[in-house]
C-alpha cells in the first residue's frame, strides 16, 4: 500500500495495488475510486484533500506519523 500527497494539485492518492488501471468512479463528490480490469478497488483519490482532512492528519502524515491502522482480511 502506498500513500501520497500531490501538495500542488491538493490530491491525497492511496494505492492498494500495482495492478494495471481500467476506470474510475467518482463514488461521492471529490473521492474517486479506482479499479482494475476485474472490477476490484486498486486506488483511492481525494481531491481538495487539504479542506476535507484535519491540520493534525496533514501534519502527522507529512512526519510519517499517519494516525489509522490498516488491517487484512481474507
């Protein structure tokens, strides 16, 4: 998994996977999903990241101190 903060486009970018791209679905006003050939989530993008995230969370994040846990569920 791979995070990343665009800071000139404001774009916060989670990758899941380095599957190939198919198509996107903006899923809610300003947050698109990503997906594979086979349907599956491989990214998330959050446009106007800086207005939708706390000043605590952008601080943490550009320390590498992001405040969630990730877990895996098979």
């Amino acid at each position: 998994m791979k995070f990343h903060y665009d800071k000139k486009e404001d774009i916060f970018y989670i990758k899941f996977s380095e599957k190939a791209y198919q198509e996107s679905d903006e899923v809610k006003d300003g947050i698109i999903f990503d997906y594979d050939k086979q349907g599956k989530i491989i990214a998330i993008e959050v446009l106007d990241a800086s207005k939708r995230f706390s000043p605590k969370f952008r601080f943490d994040f550009s320390k590498q101190k992001i405040p969630f846990s990730i877990a895996y569920v098979q």
